[in-house]
C-alpha cells in the first residue's frame, strides 16, 4: 500500500462549505484518523463553493436540479485538486461522471423530517391557510396530500438561512431532515415526523464518499470506514430511484430497512399532492437492487400517463 498520509502531505477531503457540509467532512476525517491511528492534520478539508450554492433566488428544478450540489467537487475530483469527496447522499444523482466511484458510507443518521415552527407543534396544528416554507417538491406534494389548505412557498438556503426566513415570518413552519439537525446538535423547536407519515427522500440522514475508481490508496483507506448496513439500505433505495428517472423535478419517497431481510417502501406522489401510489418489497438483502427496481415497475406501471406532470 502506497504511503499514509501525514500533516505533511494530507489527503484532501473536498465539500461544500455550509456548515452542514462542513460537519459531516469533519466526521469523514474523525472516522478515518481514528481508524487508521493518524492525526487529524493527515487529512485536509477543502471547501468547494457549488452552483446550487450560488444560486439563492430560484427552485433548483429551474437550473438544472441535483448535480448542482456537486458538479464543481466532482470536476475537483477528477482533476486531482480533492482525494475524495464528501456528499449529502439524498444530494447525488444516482450516476456518477466517468471515472468516479461512490461506495463508501458512513453509519446512517436518523432518517425523519423534521416539522420546525416557532409556535406550532406539528402539520395538524397549523391554522387554515397557514404558509408553508419548502424547495422540496416530495415536503410540498406529501403536505399538500395531508393540508390542502395550506399555502407552500420556495424556501432555499442552508438550515441558517431557512430558520432566519421563518424568525422574519416569511412562512410560519418549514421542514429540516433529522439528520442535519442532529450533526449540528442544533435543537429549534422541531418534532421528527415518523416515516409512516411522511416518508424521507432517499438516501436521506446518509453521507456517502466519492473517490477516483483507480484510486486504489484511497479505496483501502476508505474501506475501513464504511458502514455496510446502510450501503446495503442505499443500493435498493438509489435502484429505485434510478429507474424512476429520480430528479429535482419528481416527488419521490423511499426507506429501505433490514428486519428480516430488506424492506423497502416506496412512493410516488402528484406535484400538487392530490394522489400518491405507494408499495413496498421484502426480500434478502442482497436482492436489494432488483427489488428497488421492481418496485419502480410497478409504481410506474400504476400510474398514469400525466402523474408527474408539474403544473
């Protein structure tokens, strides 16, 4: 095996820089100085500014969608700048560039929403017609099955900037994920929403490491960081995401758990919230690809022509 790194000649570890981001990087680098017995300074994190960063002003599904999130780390990538990247993995389109490789998680974080108000308790306690903050097309078609009352606005920004829009009464609740909350041991009045409510993204609460599929030194010290309960959870899920066409554009939910095997639940809902088609798959673990894939047949199969139309 080549070399470890040193404080010398660290491995660069690329992210986005909000604070989020920036906190899951610290915990790749945690994870791989304790497992390999190195210093921190072995391991250099490198802040990387996106174009979903910059662009505040409009819904992603206008611009271009989930690659903006990643496109500047993975050029970074491949260019040599960064050793591997870190992701938000409900961030990731489900292919990667040539010459990349994502097959490294780490142990998933609660996978829930999080309903955050600063008066109110939970979705049935906000009064008629109340204003909902959100950029998320599966939060705002799942509210508007359960609320169709209830006004949704775009709401974009890092979860600093979602919380200032909602102290200046910009709307009156938002949604965060678990996850984020967590890794930031930020408390802000939120409640988890149980999964059987309101089901996450895929790969939500998930953080996933990008490298150079030749890149066999990062591979090895990689491997010993890995969480493989939820790789496993993460190939059915992204399976059927990616024979759904999976995008910005599409509200899409999906959970994979292993009791018993793999259970793995899916749904697909109208952009308005008006109808949602949902199923679910129990089989071995190691079926979990086919099983995300057949599970998107049979959405796909009951849905009709119009079902994803974005009006």
């Amino acid at each position: 095996m080549e070399q470890m790194p040193t404080p010398d000649r660290p491995l660069k570890i690329g992210t986005r820089g909000s604070p989020l981001a920036l906190a899951q990087a610290h915990e790749t680098r945690r994870r791989l100085a304790a497992a390999h017995g190195l210093p921190d300074a072995a391991f250099e994190i490198v802040a990387i500014k996106t174009s979903g960063d910059r662009i505040q002003d409009r819904a992603l599904r206008e611009a271009g969608g989930k690659g903006l999130f990643t496109k500047e780390i993975e050029e970074a990538l491949l260019e040599g700048g960064i050793d591997i990247a870190v992701h938000s993995m409900k961030d990731m389109p489900v292919a990667q560039p040539d010459g990349l490789l994502l097959d490294t998680y780490l142990p998933r974080e609660d996978v829930r929403d999080a309903f955050v108000a600063l008066t109110h308790g939970g979705i049935a306690d906000l009064p008629q017609g109340a204003v909902v903050g959100t950029s998320s097309l599966r939060r705002r078609a799942q509210l508007l099955h359960r609320r169709p009352d209830l006004s949704v606005v775009e709401f974009r920004g890092n979860l600093q900037t979602r919380m200032k829009k909602l102290e200046d009464g910009v709307a009156q609740a938002t949604f965060l994920a678990m996850a984020g909350l967590n890794r930031l041991s930020m408390q802000v009045g939120q409640s988890a929403i149980p999964a059987e409510d309101m089901m996450p993204a895929v790969a939500q609460g998930a953080i996933g490491i990008e490298r150079r599929s030749g890149d066999d030194h990062a591979a090895a010290l990689l491997a010993a960081i890995h969480d493989v309960p939820t790789g496993h959870r993460l190939v059915a899920e992204r399976a059927f995401l990616a024979a759904l066409d999976g995008s910005c554009q599409t509200p899409i939910a999906g959970l994979a758990l292993l009791e018993d095997g793999l259970w793995l639940r899916g749904e697909i809902l109208r952009p308005d919230g008006t109808e949602v088609i949902a199923a679910e798959r129990r089989g071995p673990v190691a079926d979990g690809a086919a099983m995300g894939t057949d599970l998107a047949a049979e959405l796909r199969a009951r849905a009709p022509a119009d079902f994803f139309d974005w009006h």
